[in-house]
C-alpha cells in the first residue's frame, strides 16, 4: 500500500497579534508595538519578546491584558508552554469574563495546558516499550479504514486516497477563516494533527501542534466533526488506527 501524505493549504489575509480592542487600551499606532506585531507576524518570535519587553521598560507599562494575551502567544510559538501558560493567566485575571477577548485568553491557557500534558504523556510513552494496545500506524494498516462514500473504491490505496480527500473537503467546509485572521501570523504555518481512528470507527486521541493556539483550537473543532468511518482491519479484526494530518495555512 503506497503511503499518501495530505497537505491542506488555505490562503489568508494576515490579520493582528494584538486584539483591536486591546491595543487601543494601550497605545493607539505606536511604531513600537507595530515592530512587535512585525516580529511575530513573520514568526521572528524571540525578536518579538524581545521588542515586547523592551517596550514595558521603554513606555513604563504596567502589566495588562492586552499585552498579557500577546506575550502568551509569543511563548506559545516559542514552545514555552510554562510562560505561556503563565501570561495567559494574568490576561485572564485582568480581562472582565465578559470582554469577547477573554474566551482566545481562555484558549490560549487550554491550549498551552494540553500542550504541557501531551509532552509529558510523549516523555513517558518513550520511557515505556510499546505494548499490543498502541494504535497501528495507517502506513501498515493491512486494510485501511473506510471514510463514508469511499466504500467503493477498488483497492486500499483508492481508499486511502479518497479517505484523504474527504478530509480535505470536511476542512474546507468547516474552516472559519476569521480564526486564523485573529492569530496575526503570516506566510506558511504548518498546523500537525494527530488521531487515533478507533475499533469502532469513531475518532479520538486528537493532538494538534501548531503556533497558536487558535489554529489548535480550530482544528480540533473540525476533526471532532468527522463522521464515524468502517475501521481499519489488522489479522482479520478491527484496530485502532494512529493517523497524521499536517494541516498548512497560507496566510497572506
């Protein structure tokens, strides 16, 4: 059976680091903050903090939920979960429950949470050998799994390929642009998804990594949508079935 790699490329308008909201509780326009948003938008991240911090210091800024929120999406690119957990924190404390900012502070927390979680179930996954209930990668799958209306299709390949585009076609459908406009990145964002498609044909185990954690979010939204598929079959019997998507954002 070949193996069949799907990418899945969606073209945006960058949109800001910053919510419109929040920056104007700052400083409206400062070339300084637009050099931050620069930085992170062209995924210059440690330059990004970098400019961040220096403007606390520069303009004597006290801690608020604006600036919070953009060093926790800072971290999180950064892969510092910790920090970034941290600074979304203090923008939630900061930000009333019922600013329409507070629910992507309230993501990004979730989000670098899940992110600590995941590694440490990684570090402890390769500590340990694999045992008989580990998922059986799709690549040696003996028969794939069967998304609805690829039923048939001639041979596993055929399957495969048509499971893959059905996957494309569930994302295009159910994509909310404006997310990834809120995230404030520009140019090719890879967002990696992972998932268990079970015994029962149901999918589970999903893990996204990407550099926002509205791209995590949005993706996990989607892939929850998917409907129940035939499963794969190992030795004649259902398996679970590990499958990787890598998801790529084209944001202009």
């Amino acid at each position: 059976m070949k193996l069949f790699t799907f990418v899945f490329i969606l073209s945006l308008s960058t949109g800001t680091l910053f919510s419109q909201s929040s920056r104007s509780q700052i400083v409206q326009d400062t070339v300084a903050l637009n050099e931050i948003k620069n930085a992170y938008g062209h995924g210059d991240f440690n330059d990004a903090k970098q400019l961040l911090e220096q403007f606390i210091l520069d303009y004597n800024v006290d801690s608020s939920a604006g600036l919070s929120y953009a060093l926790g999406n800072i971290e999180f690119a950064r892969r510092d979960f910790e920090a970034a957990k941290k600074a979304y924190s203090t923008s939630l404390e900061l930000t009333n429950s019922t600013d329409p900012n507070y629910q992507f502070a309230q993501i990004g927390l979730e989000r670098s949470t899940a992110r600590l979680q995941y590694l440490k179930e990684q570090k402890s996954k390769n500590d340990n050998d694999g045992n008989d209930s580990d998922p059986v990668q799709f690549q040696l799958i003996e028969q794939v799994p069967i998304f609805p209306g690829c039923e048939n299709e001639k041979s596993d390949d055929l399957k495969a390929s048509c499971l893959q585009k059905s996957l494309a076609k569930q994302i295009t459908r159910e994509f909310d642009t404006e997310i990834a406009l809120e995230t404030g990145l520009s140019g090719r964002i890879t967002n990696s998804c992972f998932f268990t498609i079970n015994k029962e044909g149901k999918i589970t185990d999903i893990k996204v990594i990407s550099l926002n954690p509205l791209f995590e979010q949005e993706a996990i939204r989607i892939l929850k949508t998917l409907p129940k598929m035939k499963p794969g079959l190992q030795d004649g019997k259902p398996a679970n079935v590990s499958y990787t998507l890598p998801v790529i954002f084209n944001i202009l």
